[in-house]
C-alpha cells in the first residue's frame, strides 16, 4: 500500500518490515539504571491476515553509553487516535504519549490549519491523511499504522450544526463510524463467521450523553433508554448501537463512552462554557460589553476533558469490552455557570449577558446529570477537577490569552 510523502505530515518510515522481531521480552541495553535511552519500535506479524499484529518497543541505551544489560524489555502500544485536533484528541495523545504509547492521529484535509498548531503542541505524535467520509482513506490509514487500539473521536460536535447540515452529520458523525470498524474488521481479516483472538486491534467510539436526549429518568446510567433531540444525536445513537453490533457479530472488542459534556481551555469557542470565559475575559478587558446566549436555564453535568480522556484509556485496557457512562453526576444550569464565571473575574452577568433567540434550539436537552458508578466501580474512574476549579481555569486561561494578544483560535497552541 503505497504512503504519500508530505513534509507537512510527519510519516514514520522507518518501520521497516525487516526489523519487525518478536514480541517476547527480549535483553536489552539500558544506561544507568532507570536512564532515559531512545527509542526503537519493533514489530511482529503475529497474524497471517491482513495488519493485525502487536507492537512492541524496545528501549536502547545511546549510543556508546556503558550500560548493563537487562531482561526487563519495555513494550509499547500503539494507538491511532481520529479527531486528533480537536478538545479530546489532544488531551489523549498528550496522555497515551506519557504512557508509553506511539501515538498516530488521523488529520483530513490538503492545508488544515490545526495540523501545525498540533505539531507545535505535541512533536512526537505522528500524523497520517484520512477522513472519516472516505473508506478507503481508512482502510490505508489502519494498514499503515497498524494499531492496537483505535479510538474514534473525529465528528462533527456542535449540536447546532446537525441542524443546518443534517445529512452532513449523519454521514460523518454517524457513518463515519461504520467506515472505521470497516477498516478494522478488513485490516484485522475478521469474517462473520470468525472471532478474533490475541493480539486484535481494540476499538473505542466517542458516543455522548446527547442520545439520552429527552430523558427518560435522573441521574442516567448505562441502562438509560435514548431519545435523542439533534441529528447530531440521533447520529450518535446510530455509531454506539454499531460498535455494540460489531463486538456482537464478529467478537471485536469495541467499547463505547457515553460521555456527558467535558470541557477546557481547548474547547472550540462555539461550546457554551467557552463562549462563556472568552466573553467574560472579552468584557473584563473592555473589548466588548455583552454576551449573547440562548437557553439559560439548560442544566448539563460538567467536567474537565483531562479527567475524560483517563477513562477511554482505562475503558479500552479492561478485560472485557464494556461501555460506561462517564461524568461527574453534579449538574448545573447555564445560569450557574455564568454566576460562576463573571464571579471569578470580579463581575455580575446581569449586566453583561442579552439572551438572544438566534440561539435557542430546534428541539433541546433540558438536562443531563451522570450516574458514573459503574465506572467508578469497575474502571476506578473518578473526575478529579471539580465544576468550580474547572471554570476558574477556563476563565484564567482565557484573561491570559486575550490580554497576550491571542485569540480563540490560537488556543489550540501555545496559550495552551
Ligand atoms: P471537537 O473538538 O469538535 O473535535 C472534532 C474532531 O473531529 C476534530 O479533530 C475534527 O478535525 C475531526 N473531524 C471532523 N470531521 C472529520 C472528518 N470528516 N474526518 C476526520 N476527522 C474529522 O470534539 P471534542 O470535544 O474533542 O469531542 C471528541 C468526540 O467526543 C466527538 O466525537 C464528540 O462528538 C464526542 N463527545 C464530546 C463530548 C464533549 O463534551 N466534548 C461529550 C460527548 C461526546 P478538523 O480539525 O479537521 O476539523
Ligand atoms: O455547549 P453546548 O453547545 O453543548 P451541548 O449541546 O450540550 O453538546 C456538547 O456536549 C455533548 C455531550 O452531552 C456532546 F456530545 C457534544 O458534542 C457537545 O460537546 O450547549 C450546552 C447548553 C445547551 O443546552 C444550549 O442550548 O448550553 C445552551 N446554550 C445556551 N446559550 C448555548 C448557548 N449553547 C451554545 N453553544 N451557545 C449559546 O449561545
């Protein structure tokens, strides 16, 4: 399968079939004890079919550095992460990235503006072409990287848009998950008839607290029946019912969070919460007097994406595959979160905040609160930033920003 060559994607061409070994622990040389040597990833075709094999990376001392020899061999996974620049994918190949993990993220597009921005933030990452809207982008891009866990995080998010470009969404937040469990069962030689054994590619779908919709009880848990309100959520509801069907019909381990609302200095500026802290940042600095908003009185269960990203790793290393909802099981309503925000910049959002109609939806959710005690049981998963230290640091990072001269956009960089 032939790779493309661009000087703006770093591709890693230096996994040479020829130097794929075994995956058993081998010797190898380390520097003094505990010393950080480079690193050299090795690989093996376990499986006859398809890329499926495991990936393992041996430490090595540098060059001409008196070591001692060790048993102890340090193996790596690899992940390919899609929707790499976005919120979640950043946080997660920054967290995998300091596991030990190789970490490959799908980009779309010929001049993405993010991609430099990302390389910026996170140089060892490597990146690849692909869009969720074309299988056969997919397919090479599995092949070529040759994960072991997938997680698919690429969508398009903002639940508004589903609206204006309904078929869009479906095809790309909703389809776009069937290509990539495509390109997993054909990268892994998985037929109906087969189970898949050791060594399979292990997959995660970003599925979202949205497809419970209009909700049918308070706080929602994993049995919580959907009814989605947006496209967007309907297109949700759509990817978790076929990573479900593909674990059930060809034995994939493929796990689904239903992840309520999550946010950060690296949330895009249409999301409520940083709409919200760009505008109070924008209204403390004297940039501008008002923000405009729709439905007040929405209550969603907020938490910090840093502490998101910890569960889809710990969900995706289980034993068995398994999905779980994951939030904090607090909810506040947009009202709370403006009190709390103009508070930490000295201001009241009385004076500050016109609701506007342009903003109100089709059809909302009212609210969402999380029961995340299956996680918090079963995966140990507990959020650690709470709603106040969570808006205190969106605030702060936004007052930084925009008083350096920044601007949202440029917060996926350096501000971050
Ligand atoms: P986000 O910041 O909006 O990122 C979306 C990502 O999807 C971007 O990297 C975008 O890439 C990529 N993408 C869009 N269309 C694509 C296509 N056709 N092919 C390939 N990539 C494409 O979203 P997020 O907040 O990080 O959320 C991550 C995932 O979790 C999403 O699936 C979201 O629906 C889901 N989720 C989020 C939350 C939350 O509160 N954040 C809660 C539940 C579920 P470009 O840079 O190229 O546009
Ligand atoms: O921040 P939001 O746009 O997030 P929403 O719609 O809850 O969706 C986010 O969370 C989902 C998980 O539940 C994800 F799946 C999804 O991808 C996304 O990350 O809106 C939150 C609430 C809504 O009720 C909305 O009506 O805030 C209300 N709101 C009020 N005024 C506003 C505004 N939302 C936005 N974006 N802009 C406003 O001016």
């Amino acid at each position: 399968m032939p790779v493309e060559a661009d000087p703006l994607i770093l591709l890693a061409a230096t996994l040479s079939l020829a130097t794929r070994a075994s995956l058993r622990p081998r010797p190898v040389e380390v520097g003094q004890a505990g010393a950080a040597g480079t690193r050299r990833s090795v690989r093996d075709d376990t499986a006859a079919a398809g890329c499926r094999y495991a990936a393992a990376t041996e430490a090595v001392s540098p060059a001409g550095s008196a070591g001692h020899r060790t048993w102890e061999a340090v193996l790596s996974r690899r992940a390919l992460i899609t929707g790499i620049t976005g919120q979640d994918g950043s946080y997660l190949a920054e967290y995998l990235t300091a596991e030990g993990y190789e970490v490959w993220g799908l980009v779309r597009g010929q001049q993405n503006p993010r991609v430099r921005q990302l390389r910026q933030l996170l140089g060892e990452v490597r990146l690849i072409r692909g869009d969720l809207l074309d299988q056969g982008s997919l397919i090479s891009a599995v092949e070529r990287v040759q994960p072991d866990e997938v997680y698919n995080l690429a969508a398009i998010s903002y639940v508004p848009m589903s609206w204006q470009q309904a078929e869009l969404t479906g095809e790309v937040t909703g389809l776009g998950v069937l290509r990539v469990l495509e390109a997993i069962r054909v990268c892994s030689g998985i037929s109906a008839s087969r189970s898949p054994g050791r060594g399979q590619i292990r997959f995660y779908q970003a599925s979202s607290s949205e497809m419970f919709g209009m909700v049918r009880e308070s706080p929602q848990t994993e049995q919580t029946p959907f009814h989605p309100r947006s496209p967007y959520g309907v297109a949700k509801a759509y990817g978790h019912f076929l990573t479900q069907n593909y674990r059930e019909s060809y034995g994939m381990f493929a796990v689904s969070g239903i992840l309520f609302n999550h946010e950060s200095p690296r949330r895009g500026a249409e999301f409520v919460t940083r709409k919200i802290t760009l505008g109070v940042a924008k209204v403390k600095l004297g940039y501008e007097r008002q923000i405009r908003l729709g439905n007040l009185s929405a209550r969603r269960d907020w938490g910090f994406a840093g502490d998101y990203v910890r569960a889809m790793h710990l969900m995706v290393g289980q034993d068995e595959p398994v999905d779980y909802v994951i939030g904090t099981g607090v909810t506040h309503s947009v009202e709370d979160l403006l009190d709390q925000a103009f508070k930490v910049a000295g201001l009241d959002w009385r004076d500050h905040v016109v609701t506007d109609a342009a903003f109100i939806r089709p059809a909302e959710v009212d609210k969402l609160c999380a029961d995340p005690s299956v996680a918090r049981e079963r995966l140990g998963w507990e959020p650690k930033i709470t709603f106040e230290e969570l808006v205190g640091m969106m605030v702060e990072a936004d007052l930084e920003l925009l008083s350096s001269g920044g601007h949202a956009e440029d917060s996926f960089g350096d501000a971050w």
